[in-house]
C-alpha cells in the first residue's frame, strides 16, 4: 500500500458520500486511476464495500453494554457452540474473543434497562457453555465509529 492509498483510505473514512472523482481530487488522482486504486483495495479485501451507520438512539435503542463472559469450559466445541448462539442474538452487535481471565466480550444494545435486563436472565446466562457474565452499560458515548490510524 502506498501513500495514494492511505490517502484515498483517509479521505474515504471522513467522507464517505464523496464520488470517485471528489475522492481523486482530494488525493490528487484523475478518476480512472482513483477508480482502479479502489478496485484494487476492494479485491485486497481492504475496502468492505458500503454501509449507512444507523443511529441506534433515534431508532429507540436506549441502552448499549458491553458483557464480559467466562465459559465453563474451553473445548473447541464448547467455543463454537457459544459462538454460534452470540451470532444469532440480535442484540449483540459485537462479539469478540478475549486474552487473559475472561471469554468473550458482546457488545449489546436494547431497548431500555428492562429489555437488557430480560436478556441477560432470559438469554444471555442460558448460552451454551455460560459460567459467569459481567456487564457495563455505556453511560453517554464519547466517541464511536472513529477512523483506522492510518
């Protein structure tokens, strides 16, 4: 990746609605090669094609937490049914992996307190493999969704 590719990269993550000529432009590209660096970082697996970012707020998902899990057991299979039941949860919008003491970390929104607090008794507790979940409920968000350092 060279330095027209970062800056496209750069470009693009601060303004996304810009065309393929507005993009070249701010890098200093003509449209066809700003076209075919794009391409490029796209079949590189770099660019994940295009998406709206939704405001969760104003579609009434009041509460976001994060929910820090432990597991019974480490198998393999213990980790791939766990994983499997996270995907389907449409109330986790995030789950990864974690090092040290704890499993997993799920990002979570809901409705309200009550609607999470459901979930956690109702659902999260009963996945495969569940032995302890800790939570944080995002109190007001500072920062989300920031650009890659690039």
């Amino acid at each position: 990746m060279d330095d027209f590719d970062k800056r496209i990269l750069r470009v693009i993550q601060s303004q996304p609605d810009l065309t393929i000529r507005e993009i070249g432009a701010a890098v200093g590209l003509s449209h066809s090669p700003c076209w075919k660096r794009l391409q490029a970082l796209q079949a590189r697996g770099i660019l994940r094609g295009k998406a709206y970012v939704l405001d969760r707020e104003a579609l009434g998902l009041d509460v976001r937490a994060w929910c820090i899990v432990k597991l019974k057991s480490h198998s393999n299979d213990a980790l791939a049914q766990f994983e499997r039941a996270a995907r389907a949860m449409p109330e986790v919008i995030s789950c990864a992996i974690l090092s040290g003491d704890d499993d997993y970390m799920l990002e979570i929104v809901t409705r309200n307190l009550r609607s999470f607090e459901v979930l956690i008794k109702d659902s999260l507790v009963r996945l495969p493999g569940v032995a302890q979940v800790t939570s944080r409920i995002a109190l007001r968000e500072v920062k989300s969704n920031g650009p890659l350092p690039l």
